[in-house]
C-alpha cells in the first residue's frame, strides 16, 4: 500500500469515528473535541484544515435525522 493509500486509510478511521461518537456527545462543541483527539488521523489530507466545518456537518445531519423520526 502506497502512502497515498495509508493517508485515505486513516480519513475513513476518522470518519468511521465520527460517526460513532456523534450520538454520544451532547453539543457540537463536545463532539469537535472528542474528534479532535484523533485528527492525527487526518494528516497529509485534504481533511486536516477544516475538519471542523464538516464535524458541523455530520452534527446537523445527525440531528436532523432524530428531529424527522
């Protein structure tokens, strides 16, 4: 597995993350910090400089699904 690979590997673990810990966090502020304990993950990517922009985004989804429930 090339470099390249390693550094897509790591953003998908990231993600995956995310998406587990989203529903464990009471407010967005505490799920950009729990994430932000693993944005070493993100290094080398596209992802490192505004992870916090999309964790807004996983946030909102996610609660948006439970409002529409």
């Amino acid at each position: 597995m090339g470099m390249s690979g390693l550094v897509l590997d790591n953003v998908d673990k990231f993600w995956n993350i995310a998406d587990s810990k989203v529903s464990e966090c009471k407010d967005v502020q505490e799920f950009t910090t729990v994430m932000s304990k693993h944005s070493d993950l993100l290094m080398g990517s596209d992802d490192a400089d505004n992870f916090e922009f999309e964790l807004y985004d996983v946030w909102t989804e996610k609660n948006n699904e439970y409002i529409a429930i």
